[in-house]
C-alpha cells in the first residue's frame, strides 16, 4: 500500500519564481521623468537665477519707489485742508485752529491711507502681470519700494503743500485770517498701507493665478500578472 501523494498546491500559490518583478530598465517611454527633468523630484526650476531675480527685484523696488512722487501730489492735492488763524496775545503772535471740533486732521491721515491702499493694489496687478513667476527677491523688492514709495510721497505732499512755519505765515495773511495748515501726517502707521496693500494682493495672486510645477511621472507600465503555472 503506497502512502497517498501531497495535493497540488493552491492556484493562489505561487513560487519565488512566479513572483512579479518589475520591468527591466529599458528606453523612457514619452511622458515618463525624462521629460521632467528640471522638475519635481528630479531637479527643481530654478528659473532665470538667483542674481537675475535679485536685479529684477531692484529694477521693481525702484519703479515702485517713483510712484511716490504722483500719490504724494494726489495727497497733496485731495487731503482737506486744516483751517488755522493767528491772533496776537500780549504782543505775541499764537496760531489755533479754527475749528477746533473738525475732523479735517483725520482727514488728511485717511486719504493718504486710502491712497496708499489703492497704490498697493495697482502696483501688485502691474508686479505680478510682467512677472508672473514671483520669487521672494521680487516681493521683497516690492515691499520695500512700496515703503520707500510712501515716504517720498509724505515728503513730497509736505513740500507742495503749505509753509511749515505758521506764525509767518499767520503774519503774512493778518490777525484773525483763515489759513491752510501744512501737510501733516499724524498717524506714521499710513506708510505701511502701501507696502502691505501689495505684498498681500501679490501674494494672493501668485497662490491663485501663478504657474504650477507640473506633476512628477513614473515610467513604469501597468500591472501584468504573471502567466499562470
């Protein structure tokens, strides 16, 4: 009596050799990681080079700067006008403010600040369409040109507007003479609405609307199970 033989293995089974293996090596089909050499995984774009972009980033800050000399006459031109009057007071000449409930103070702080908003918004969309890549130095160099900017703006506007010395000024006109007050910006916080109005509405534009790295390929092929034993 023979002893009764193993049964055969399971169609599920297979040996060590039956196992898949991955393809050999072979010539990169289109569409595989050749094509994205300077991409992804297999080298990122550096772009046109850190120097490139660092000059670039300059040229903006300095174009953006110039833009101070045009909102500096705007403020210049639409901030309201404080009204003062001199008066003489035991042979002293003294300057007051006319209306001493006006809000025209106020006023002058928030056109600039407006401005400098509206300012912030143009000079993003101009950056961002000559130069969709952005880049850390072309931000940089916006918001500093943006500052830079609004400084010469508030120096400019101070400069067209009124003289700065009130009590001449109250004795050139006589006592108790309405007179403009000179360009004064109260509240140093508005320089900033420039730099940060663009470096925000930049920001938001390159995340929405800047170019993306294309997707990294495998060039492996599908799938095939091996031939069954």
């Amino acid at each position: 009596m023979t002893a009764p033989l193993n049964p055969p293995p399971p169609p599920h089974e297979r040996s060590a050799q039956d196992a898949w293996q991955p393809p050999a090596a072979g010539p990169v089909a289109p569409g595989s990681q050749a094509e994205y050499a300077g991409h992804g995984w297999y080298g990122q774009d550096d772009g046109p080079g850190m120097k490139t972009e660092v000059r670039e980033a300059g040229v903006v800050a300095v174009a953006v700067a110039l833009g101070g000399v045009l909102l500096g006459v705007l403020w210049w031109w639409l901030a309201p006008h404080v009204p003062l009057v001199g008066d003489v007071v035991e042979g002293n000449w003294v300057v007051y403010l006319k209306d001493t409930e006006g809000e025209q103070a106020v006023g002058v702080d928030g056109t600039f600040t407006l401005l400098g908003l509206a300012f912030g918004v143009v000079s993003a969309l101009v950056v961002f369409l000559l130069r969709r890549r952005g880049g850390v130095p072309l931000v940089v160099g916006m918001a500093v040109g943006g500052l830079l900017g609004a400084v010469l703006a508030w120096r400019v506007g101070v400069w067209l507007g009124p003289a700065e010395d009130v009590v001449a000024h109250a004795r050139e006109v006589g006592r108790g003479v309405a007179f403009s007050a000179p360009l004064k910006l109260g509240a140093k916080g508005a320089l900033l609405a420039w730099p940060l109005a663009a470096l925000v509405l930049h920001l938001g534009l390159t995340a929405l609307f800047g170019p993306r790295d294309p997707e990294p390929e495998f060039g492996y092929g599908p799938y095939e199970a091996p031939p069954a034993a």
